[in-house]
C-alpha cells in the first residue's frame, strides 16, 4: 500500500532561487537530498515492493515535498509498470512541475494504451505544460507499436506547431512511424526535409524500405550515408548492417552479402550476435547455406535466434534432415525452442514426410505451452497434411477455437494435395460462408485442385468466384487459371486469359506451354516458347521441362533435341532426371529406340526409375521386345513394388504372343502381393463426381449403362471398328471382347452419353494412360454419335470428334 500524506500537512518547500533563462520551471535541490539515505534506498531499488518499503522513510523525514522525491518516485513506479500507484502520487501534488507530466507520460505511453496516452497527453497540453521532444517521441512509439497512422499524423502536427520540425529525434521517430505503418513515401519526405541526419536516423530509413519491399532503396541509401557530408557523413554500425542484410537476401544479392561480411569483420561488428545471425539468414536465403554453417559453427555464443536462422536456412534449402539434426542439438544445449524454432522444424518435417518426428514435436508444443498459439496450429496443420495425416490435421482444425485466414488456407491446400479435391471444396464453401475472405493463396489452391479433377463446369465457378472477390487481376492467381482451364481441356480459354495478362511470371509462360503441349498441340507450344525467348523472361528448368514434353507428344524430335541442347550451352541450366526422361520420351515415342538406349547409356548421371520407364513404355507403342526386357530389368532393381511396370511388360509379352512369359510377370506379381493401380475414370455430372472401374457395377445406373454400351458397341461395328485383343490371352475371343468392353472410359463415356443433350461435349478424366482399344473405339463412338469426346489420361488430352482424335494416334 502506498502511504500518502493529506496536502493540508505538508511542510513548506524550501524557497526556489529565481528561474535560470533555460528552464522557468527548475526548482532548487539542496545537495544534502542526493546524499540522504533515502534517495540512496531510492536510486538502488529493483522492485514496486522495495519503494512501498522506502517510502515510511521518506515521509518521517518530510520528504514528500520535494520536486526530487516526487518525480523519483513516479519515474520509479512507472518503470515498474504501476502507472495506479504513479497516479497515487502525482494527483496531490500542487503546484505540478512539467518534469513529473513528461516522466508519467513515459508510463502511460510504456504501459498503458495509447488511448490512455493521447488523453493524459491532451490533459498537460491543458494544463499549460509544454511537451519536451521525448514527449512526442514517446507518444509516435506508441502509434507505431499500434500502427494508428491517424493519431500519428495528429501528433506529427502537434510537433510543427510546438517547432519540432527540425528536430532529429523527433523526425526520426516519425520516420519510424511512417515506416512501420506501410506508409514509406511518407517516410522519406520526413527524412529528405531533414536538416541534419544522425546515424539513427539512416538505420530507421534504411530497414523502413528493407521492410517494406523496397530493397534496392534500402541499400542505395547505405552507400548513400557513407557518401554524405558534415553531419549527415555516417558509417554503417551493427544495427545498418542487420536491417540491410535481409534486404541483400530479399535480392538474392550473395555477392553484396559477401562484402558486408568483409566490412562486418574489418570494422569489428561480428562480435555482435545479431550481425551473425542476420549473415546467416542471409547466406541461407541466398542459397549459399554452408557458408551459413561454418559462421554457424564459429559464433561464440548463439542465441535461440541463432539456431533458428540455421534450422530455418536447411529447410530453405531442401536439407529437411540437417535441419531436424540441428533442431536436436538445441535440445540436447539445453535451449528452449521459441515457436519461430518449433514452426522451422515443423516445416522440415512437413518436407521430408516424418510424421512420427512431427508427433514428437507435437507433444514437445504441448509442455511448452505453445498450443494455444494460432501460428504454431497452422504450422502442425501443414505437417500432418503434407504428411498424409489429413485426419489429425482436421482434428486440429476443428479445434481451433479462432481460426484465421492461414488456418483456413493450410487445411484446404493439405486436402486437396492429399488427394481430398473434395473436402478442399466443402471447405472453401464453408469458409465462405463464416465470412472469411479468401486471398490469393487460398484461391491458387482451390483451383489447381479442380485443374487436377479436370472439371470444366466448376472451372467457370471459380473463375468467377476469381472475379468477385477481385483476385482476377492477380498473376498468381490468373497464372493457376491458365493451368486449370488446360487441364479441363479448355485451352483456347486458358489462351485468351494468358494473352490479356501485361505481366506475366515464368511460371504462366510455363503453364501456357505445357497447357499446349498436353493439348497435342506442339507447334503452338513451340511458337510460344520462342516468343518467350525473345522477350524479357527468362526460361527456367520448368521451361524446358514443358517444352521438350511438348515436342515428345507431336513428334517434334529434332526441335526436342535442340531445346535439349541449349538448355545448358545458352542458358546454364543443368538437367534433371525428369530432363532425361523427358528426352527418351521423345525418343523412344518416335521410334528411334536404339538411339534413346544409347542415350541413357551416355547420361553423365545414373539413371533412375522414371527414365527406364519411359524407355519401357516406348517399347510397348513399338512392340520391340529386346528393349523392353532390358529397360525392365532395371525398372524392376530401381523400383521392384511398382505394378504398373509390371504389367507394362506382361502386356508387350502378350502382344509378341509370348504367353508363357507374360503369365510369369503375371505370377511374379501375385506370389510378391505387387499390385497394379486400377484403371478409374471421371466424369462430373449433376454437382457429383461419377467414378467407374474397368467390370464396376456398383453405379445406380449400371444396367441402363451397361445395355447402352451393348448397343454402342454394335453401332461402332458396323461403323468399322475391331477390338483389340491381342495382349489378352487364356480366354475365348467372345470373352476377350466383353473384357474390353467393360474399361473404365467405356462406362464413363456411356454414362456421359446417356446423361447429356445431344450435341453435349463430353468430359473424362483416366488415372491412366488410355488403352489401344478404347482409343480406337471412342474415335468411333465420336463418330456414330456425332458427339464430341475429351478424354484426359494421365499423359495429354485427346478430342475426339468425327471419329478422329487430335492426338493423331501419335500418344
């Protein structure tokens, strides 16, 4: 409790001595008081508890009534935070002098609301009580911690009007507050008005535009306040350097970071751990993440930030098991985890799907107390989604009492890439409907979901959703309406979208491309891709990915070759594996299959599954059986469990009536429990999503399906078609038919069919690469029925239309 004494009793001050010309307001202190015990007790006490203590003191020796004691003790219970008992002592004081407004204005702007601030602030303005310039700068922290640009920009008038306006720290502090609330021009006009600049002023400017996106800004004013004159001449300290480092990383600049590491040893600066931490995170973000390691490993001290800036810099890199190793080695130092820690290794296990290294921080969240914190939720919601445990990762969402927009977006991106298109969608809707708006990233993951179920009736449902929300405009957001219209099978609609956009990224140049090529339609793809050489974008390894796959699927093999080729000499880019498989796709899809084996026998890498495998499923077009046994033998040491292989090479057996042979793959298979993953094909219809299996008859319409495909078949007879049965063997040739007859696209399309008005288009979607057969029987449904039919496989797409197929039997 603190002891107050009516004012009725108090003593007379001691007369003042006559104002000095620099302060009207300065009472005169005897220099006894600094000496007694009491303001001794006062300037060594660490606690609200030790000045209640003191004060008996002081009031049996009548000192309450000096200036000294009475500002001591506000500045004293306001440092503590106790701005009630500050209060307790500042009201009965008569006359107030303005050193008592100025230290309890520090408290309310330190501990209490801004609010709180500006109204005790307007009380000493009434109270005729100037401000002095730590008054304001008190005040514009305070705005800027709560980002009211309003009050201060009330406040920046307030500062003109006392003539504080050439002031440095009171124009710094506007800096500042301009800065952190986005507004950086605002900022910079404070800042060139200057009269004098000291080097505080330089560093708020300086990580302002770092913070703000504006990078380049940033470190063209660090050259510029080493170049200056007189007073505004300053030199970068440890606080330029850790706002402008994460400006070099913003750029990608290694280079430049290398060289304020050199001004950073040369001018003594590594001594402070934030500059290592900041030179770490920037070596990371720069992809130099070793080097990262070795400051890492010589720092003397490392703080939690530290460790966090090196996790953080693995998982950037893709080293998801060095970042988890690190993460060990802090528990092991006794170092708390911060939740910046846990949400690091959260997304290194994300990347490297160890989902019981999850669960295990999972727990380690819990006893720390960081389960109530929404960031860390999100965080745990991404790793259990990309870790294939959508049901914990809904648990947690379900269960989060405030979910925000991040929540929302980490839930529907898990469900759609674990193959949940359809959560994902109800989610969506759902959170639509509890009024949270959706941003970019939300919509970018709701429709590459549709892309992927190839739907384009709920395509033009985002689209507009796009629009209504006024994301159409947005490039990452138009980018994935580009991919999404190609794989529903619209690409002259992806067209036209791509050709209104007046900036476009890479990667909607790259979705454009692959929309073409996947199309079939490889001399547009082509024509693309030399117009994106010639202008300003330059072509990434994604590029060339969809370009080279494109030649594959029209036959251009000589431009693939070409592609190939200059993708290193002109562009320094190095080939992947998907490269190389890419090329003996194309290869291998012309025919040219000693050429394809010769060139995975001279790749200056070892070839893995996906390259034999496109050398197996040249052989199965070409039916040339001395390949397919080699390519198989490796397909099978690379990747034993993979049925789809299996089956691949049993059925190219089957073609060259090596029937004993394909029983043995077949055999092999069923003594091992390696399985084929079964044929499904799509098609959406009604707001539902029909699913078929090659033989299914659990659909309600199965006999009405069934019946009509019967008919159809007899129909496209007399038209001229013949099933091919040729890879199927131990049966009779009546049974072979009905097997094929019964494919998973034959259903859809007869389903399709029935359920649509004449001259409908009708869409499919196979998991699987589309069989010779139903190739050629839907060439002839399209025809009989004069309907147009878009099968999309697991490769490209094919039209049917007129008992032709746009991929020209070329596929």
């Amino acid at each position: 409790m603190l002891y107050m004494i009516p004012t009725t009793t108090l003593a007379p001050s001691p007369p003042p001595p006559p104002p000095s010309s620099s302060s009207s307001y300065r009472t005169y202190i005897p220099p006894e008081i600094y000496k007694h015990p009491a303001a001794l007790l006062l300037e060594s006490s660490t606690s609200t508890t030790q000045v209640h203590q003191i004060l008996p003191l002081i009031i049996k020796n009548k000192l309450y009534t000096q200036h000294y004691f009475q500002t001591k003790l506000i500045g004293l219970f306001t440092k503590f935070g106790n701005l009630q008992d500050a209060l307790k002592v500042f009201e009965p004081i008569s006359p107030k002098i303005p050193p008592l407004y100025h230290t309890l204005l520090k408290g309310f702007t330190r501990y209490s609301s801004l609010n709180d601030s500006l109204l005790f602030f307007s009380r000493m303005i009434q109270d005729d009580v100037a401000p002095v310039v730590y008054s304001f700068t008190y005040l514009l922290k305070s705005c800027a911690q709560s980002f009211d640009l309003f009050s201060g920009r009330v406040i920046h008038t307030q500062i003109v009007v006392f003539g504080l306006d050439d002031n440095v720290f009171a124009m710094t502090s506007l800096v500042n507050l301009y800065a952190k609330c986005g507004m950086i021009d605002d900022a910079y006009k404070v800042f060139d008005r200057m009269p004098e600049r000291d080097l505080v002023c330089w560093n708020t400017v300086i990580s302002g535009f770092a913070q703000n996106g504006m990078p380049e800004m940033a470190l063209e004013l660090v050259v510029r306040m080493q170049k200056g004159e007189g007073v505004d001449k300053c030199f970068p300290d440890d606080v330029t350097l850790v706002s402008v480092l994460p400006a070099c990383a913003d750029l990608g600049c290694l280079g430049l970071g290398k060289s304020i590491h050199g001004y950073a040893v040369r001018h003594g600066l590594m001594s402070y751990g934030n500059v290592g931490t900041a030179l770490i995170d920037m070596y990371a973000k720069c992809g130099s993440v070793r080097s990262g390691r070795v400051l890492f490993d010589r720092m003397s001290s490392r703080s939690v930030v530290s460790w966090n800036a090196m996790i953080d810099g693995y998982g950037r890199s893709g080293d998801a098991d060095e970042a988890l190793l690190l993460f060990d080695k802090l528990l092991e130092e006794g170092l708390t985890p911060t939740k910046v820690t846990i949400m690091g290794a959260l997304h290194a296990c994300a990347d490297s799907g160890n989902h019981m290294r999850g669960e295990f921080i999972h727990k380690l969240v819990d006893e720390l107390g960081l389960s109530s914190d929404v960031s860390v939720t999100n965080s745990l919601i991404s790793m259990y989604c990309k870790c294939k445990r959508v049901d914990a990762a809904t648990k947690l969402f379900e269960g989060l009492c405030m979910k925000t927009l991040v929540s929302w977006n980490a839930i529907i991106l898990g469900c759609a890439q674990s193959g949940g298109v359809i959560e994902a969608l109800n989610l969506f809707c759902k959170m639509v409907m509890q009024n949270v708006s959706p941003d970019s990233f939300t919509l970018v993951s709701v429709i590459s979901a549709l892309a992927e179920l190839s739907m384009p009736r709920q395509a033009k449902w985002i689209h507009g959703v796009a629009i209504r929300t006024c994301w159409d405009t947005n490039i990452f957001v138009m980018t994935a309406l580009v991919d999404m219209y190609s794989k529903c099978g619209a690409v002259h609609i992806a067209r036209k979208l791509f050709n209104r956009l007046d900036e476009k990224h890479v990667t909607t140049w790259n979705a454009m491309i692959d929309g073409y090529g996947t199309h079939g339609l490889g001399e547009e793809a082509v024509e693309l891709f030399e117009e994106m050489r010639k202008g300003h974008t330059k072509p990434n390894e994604v590029t060339f990915l969809c370009v080279i796959s494109a030649c594959s699927h029209s036959g251009y093999v000589d431009k693939g070759r070409h592609y190939f080729s200059i993708m290193k000499e002109e562009y320094g880019l190095e080939p992947s594996m998907d490269h190389f498989g890419a090329m003996v796709d194309l290869l291998g899809r012309a025919g040219q299959l000693e050429e394809a084996w010769n060139f995975i026998q001279t790749m200056n890498v070892e070839p893995q599954i996906n390259v034999f495998g496109a050398m197996l499923g040249a052989c199965r077009i070409h039916n040339n059986l001395e390949f397919a046994e080699k390519a198989a033998k490796k397909v099978f040491e690379l990747g034993p469990d993979d049925g789809g292989y299996h089956v691949l090479l049993a059925n190219i057996y089957a073609t060259d009536a090596k029937w004993d042979k394909a029983a043995s793959v077949r055999n092999l298979m069923d003594r091992t429990g390696i399985r084929k993953t079964p044929g499904c094909s799509l098609v959406d219809l009604g707001n539902e999503i029909h699913t078929f299996y090659s033989g299914s008859t659990s659909h309600p319409q199965s006999r009405k399906i069934y019946s009509y495909l019967e008919t159809l078949i007899d129909k496209i007879k007399v038209a001229g078609y013949t099933a091919e049965t040729n890879s199927i063997n131990d049966v009779e040739a009546d049974v072979q038919e009905k097997l094929l007859n019964t494919h998973s696209e034959k259903l859809a399309i007869a389903f399709g069919l029935l359920n649509t008005a004449p001259g409908t288009t009708v869409h499919i979607r196979k998991n699987l690469r589309v069989c010779g057969d139903c190739h050629n029987a839907t060439k002839f449904i399209s025809l009989v029925t004069e309907r147009e039919i878009v099968v999309r496989d697991m490769n490209r797409f094919h039209h049917f239309k007129d008992g032709m197929c746009s991929c020209g039997d070329y596929w």
